[in-house]
C-alpha cells in the first residue's frame, strides 16, 4: 500500500459534536497541521489587522465573513503549510470557498461528524449556572446536589442564553442549513466520509482506523484508540 505523504482534510461537524476533540486527537496522532478559520479570523481581530476589521463588523452580527475575504485569508495560510498535510476546521463554509479551495487544492477527504440534533441538545443544554459566584454545573458530569440550585448557597441556577434548548435548537437547524449544501458538494465530488454516533470515544476509533489507512501515525500514546 502506498501512503500518500501529504493529505489535506476538512473537518465537518456542528457545535457540541465533539469536532474539537476530534480534531485535537488528529493533530496529535497523525501530525497534521490544523488551521480553524474562526481562531484565524479573531487572531486577526485581536492583532487589529486589514483583515481583523472587516471581519469584525460581520462576525459582530452574527454574520459570515464575505467569501472573497475569508478565501484570500485562507489560501494565505495554506500557502505556509505547503509542505504539510492539514485539518481545515470551519472553512469551506459556502460552496463558493469550496470551489475556491478546490481550484488551489486537491481536498482529499471531508470527516462529517454526524451526531443526533437530540444527543447534541443534551449536550449542549447540561450546563447550569450560579450567577453571583460563576459557579457552573453539568447535569451530566457534575450535577448540583438538588436540581436547578446551588450546592454552596442554595440559590436557584440559571443557563445561558446560548445555553436553553430553544437557542440551542435555533444554532442548530442554522448550521444544518448552512452546511448542508457543502456536505452535497463534497458528497457528490466522492470525498465526504461521514462518521455517525452519539459519544466522541466510540466515533473516534472509526476516524482513526480510516485516517490509518492513509497517513503514518507519528504519536501512538494517548489517543490511541
Ligand atoms: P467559528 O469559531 O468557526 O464558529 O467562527 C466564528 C465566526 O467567524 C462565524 O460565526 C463566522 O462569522 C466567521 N467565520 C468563520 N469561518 C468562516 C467561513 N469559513 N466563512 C465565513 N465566515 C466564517
């Protein structure tokens, strides 16, 4: 079998489907270079670049960043990374950057994380809070000891807005909507490998095994599956 040295991937997946720590057990285990267009975007903001400011505008809306701006930004970066095989995290977001990308590079293959709209509700909406303390809880992993109130002062907790599940329903169905037609897209040019289930420890030995197949492991400890 031949490996191929260089593969470039993107990774797919809405929030709270574990494409962090999916794509943080990459890096490790295969070396790959990740490049997160929203860490790059508010690097820019931050360092008050060109770029930074007119990003900010639209981000600040809850918008996205125009696709001749992000695409510039991106095919900059990768140009650093010529040498490397690299992990795209929220870029192509639009079909145009995906065809922008394809005009510069090969993607080789698109990991979409598929997860239950019902898995990633709970998920997202475990989280509790004490206002007055920061004090925060999960009813999944650390539970206040009676529902809804604070362990310490027996104060009722609240959740972040981003938190309730009407948010959290909203986030959601505007990220299917958003990312679907890219899913298509790749689906259709034969390169998305979708990886469905509900925890990310049993997703992640299917990602491994697959990504095996096709790059050296460079780091055996720790996320081994
Ligand atoms: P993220 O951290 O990936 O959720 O990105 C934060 C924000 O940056 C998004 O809500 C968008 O406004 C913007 N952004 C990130 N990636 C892209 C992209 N590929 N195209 C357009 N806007 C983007």
């Amino acid at each position: 079998m031949v490996l191929r040295t260089l593969l470039r991937a993107v990774i797919v997946g809405p929030p709270g489907s574990g494409k962090g720590t999916v794509s943080d057990r990459i890096v490790k285990t295969f070396g790959l270079k990740h490049l997160s267009s929203g860490d790059l975007l508010r690097s820019n903001i931050n360092d008050k670049s060109e770029i930074g400011l007119v990003a900010r505008a639209y981000i600040d809306q809850g918008q996205l960043v125009p696709d001749d701006v992000m695409t510039r930004l991106i095919l900059q970066e990768l140009k650093v990374l010529e040498q490397h095989c690299w992990l795209l995290d929220g870029f192509p977001r639009t079909v145009t950057q995906a065809a922008s990308l394809d005009k510069a590079y090969q993607v080789d293959t698109v990991l979409n994380l598929n997860v239950p709209f019902e898995t990633i509700k709970q998920r997202l909406t475990a989280r509790w809070i004490h206002p007055a303390s920061g004090r925060i809880y999960n009813t999944d992993f650390n539970p206040p000891k009676i529902p809804g109130i604070d362990d310490a002062t027996g104060e009722p907790l609240i959740q972040r807005e981003d938190d309730k599940p009407e948010t959290v329903i909203k986030r959601l169905q505007a990220y299917e909507a958003q990312t679907k037609p890219v899913l298509d897209y790749y689906r259709s040019n034969g390169v998305l490998e979708t990886f469905s289930g509900t925890e990310t420890n049993k997703i992640w030995p299917h990602v491994h095994a697959f990504l095996a197949c096709k790059l050296p492991v460079v780091n055996k400890t720790e996320t081994s599956p």
